[in-house]
C-alpha cells in the first residue's frame, strides 16, 4: 500500500477505509466481524480510517478495533494507525455554539475512540449564513495548541470559505471533498487554492456510492425507491453529469480500461482520482472485506495515455456539476440538500 505524508508524524495510507456504512444505514452491522474486518484491513496496509461523530456508533466501534489492535498486534502496530474523525455541530446548533460546546465535541470523540489525542479532525459546517464557520475553527486550532487535536482538515467547505479558515490562522492540513469521475468541482478552484496553502484533498465518492460497478452496468436507469441514501445522492450527480446513457457509456469504458489491468470498474475509477493533482488518497466506504484485496490493488494500477484517453473521450462529451465544492448540496431546499440530515448528533443520542 502506497501511503502519504498528510503532515509531520502523520502518514496515511493512500487508500483510506471509510465508517460511513458502519453507521447502520446499509444494514446490520456485527460489532466483533467490524471489528475483526478492521484488523485485517490494517493488517495489510490500509491504515487509515475514517469516520465522524455524527456516523452513530463508529467512533466508539473504531475505539473497540484500536484497543483490540493494540492486545493482538502491540503499540508499535497501533502507531501506525491513523483515524480521521470529524466535528460536525448540529444545524441547530450553529447560532448558539460556544468553545465548550467544541470541546465536549471534541472530548466526546476522544472518549469514544480511546485516544488522547485525535490524529486529525476534519470540520464541518452546514450553513454559511450563519457565518460562525471561522471563529469555531479558530476554536479548533486552539484546541491544537492544547494538544487534545494532531491536525485540523475540513469537510466539504468550498474555496472561499476555506481560504478563510486558512486565512484566520488555522492551519488546515486536508479537505476531504466529494471527487470523482462524474463530479470535478474540486478541480475549479480547489486544487490550485489548496495546493499553494499545503492542504491535500481526501476524496470520496469516487465510486459513487456503488454506482461505479460491474452490477450497474447494461442495466435500465434507476429509479425511486433507491436501496439507501447513498443511491439517491449519487444518482443525482449522474443526472447533473450527463444521464444515465451517458454514465453507461463511461461504465462500459471503465470496464474495458480494467480488463486490461485485470481489475474492476470502481477500482478504475478509485484510481483515475487518485492520480489527479493534489489528490492524497481516496476514501473507500467498505462494510467489510469481501473486496480487501481490490482495494489493496487500487495505488498500483498504472493507467496508460490509452486509458486515460478511451476514459476522457467519454468525459468530455459530460455536463460539468455546478457550482463549487458543495454548492448543490448546501441548498436544503433543494433536491441534493433534501437527501441530507443535518441534526444527527441529536437524532443520534
């Protein structure tokens, strides 16, 4: 497994297994198989995990897979192990938020995690208009300097307003974006903002919820009712890209580029991010191991000026999605910001 230096003392494994799924939306989840899942995954390379405090019952399960990690395999193992979490205050909450709201956030995930210090907490806000975004970052970093948080990332803040925080002084290290074949807004601005200011972009979606797959392609369009949310926020993107013809076109070259790599669609598409500007890893949402060692494969997979120009022959005939990092989905009213929950660490406890 490739892996990335995000920042001093904090290298990442480039790809990075997501908890999102581990949050009971996608089914069952059995405590001691996620848990022995999580072993294997760190067992052979795939280091990092990702989570948020808002993904109900994740953090406290990463917790359970850490100390269980540390018993079976010794400290120098869990060094190696790098969680990103996330603080993601209610909607709510926003107006009212003071810094011992941030701190028994923060406190809260440490608690649950069984750590001392989080490795790297990755800042959410769901509403500009309420514009207290910097000032509770800035909260955050002083949280850094107290030695309760590693590193500072953001999630899903667009180019200004991440200039902004950067502006303030605190010192961004990543921000983790929707990226992937069907949706560039990140390479408008973001890429060339965050790269001159040393934040590396962490991208999911990439395989689009599990639209980028074998089983979704020759297939009639989707429709409502979608097996999960995932489906539905994914789904919209393929109809702002071009359509559903347009995405089986892309399929079926996906899948000719992986039978020449003996590999599969989402790992192709995983890949192609992986390797655009700025791009440190990609997240994968994995329930489980079934496909460890695809996703093991995904760093090595050396895509060629034949590849990449039977992909862009496709993508160049697409709609771009509109607006910046985030933009459609920060519109409740909307039909991307519908899908969206935005008071979970309430609903969640």
């Amino acid at each position: 497994m490739q892996t990335y230096d995000l920042a001093p003392g904090h290298r990442i494994s480039r790809v990075i297994k997501g908890g999102w799924q581990l949050a009971g939306g996608h089914g069952d989840i059995d405590r001691q198989t996620s848990i022995e899942d999580m072993i294997a995954f760190a067992d052979a390379g795939i280091t990092t995990f990702d989570c948020a405090d808002i993904y109900t019952g994740v953090e406290a399960l990463i917790g359970g897979f850490r100390k269980e990690y540390e018993r079976v395999r010794g400290a120098e193992a869990l060094s190696r192990v790098k969680v990103h979490t996330k603080f993601v205050p209610d909607l709510g909450k926003l107006g009212t938020m003071t810094k011992a709201d941030v701190v028994e956030g923060i406190d809260t995930s440490l608690a649950r995690l069984g750590m001392e210090q989080l490795n790297l907490v990755q800042f959410h806000w769901w509403d500009y208009e309420i514009d207290r975004q910097v000032e509770v970052a800035t909260w955050l970093a002083e949280l850094r300097q107290e030695g309760k948080i590693a590193n500072i990332g953001g999630t899903n803040f667009d180019t200004e307003q991440m200039l902004r925080i950067i502006d303030a002084g605190v010192p961004l290290v990543s921000m983790q974006v929707q990226y992937s074949l069907i949706d560039d807004r990140p390479s408008r601005s973001m890429v060339a903002a965050a790269m001159e200011h040393g934040v590396r972009l962490l991208c999911y979606g990439s395989v689009g919820g599990g639209l980028f797959s074998e089983r979704m392609l020759g297939v009639p369009e989707l429709t409502p009712p979608f097996e999960n949310r995932s489906l539905v926020k994914y789904k919209l993107i393929v109809d702002e890209f071009g359509g559903w013809t347009l995405f089986q076109e892309l399929l079926q070259a996906l899948s000719e580029v992986a039978a020449r790599h003996g590999s599969d669609i989402a790992s192709i598409a995983s890949r192609a991010v992986l390797e655009r500007p700025g791009v440190a890893a990609v997240i994968v949402g994995a329930r489980n191991r079934n496909h460890l060692d695809r996703n093991l494969a995904i760093p090595g997979i050396e895509l060629t000026e034949q590849d990449f120009a039977q992909i862009n022959a496709v993508l160049a005939r697409a709609n771009p999605v509109p607006g910046d990092v985030y933009t459609l989905e920060r519109d409740r009213n909307g039909k991307h910001g519908s899908v969206m929950k935005y008071n979970l660490n309430k609903e969640g406890h």
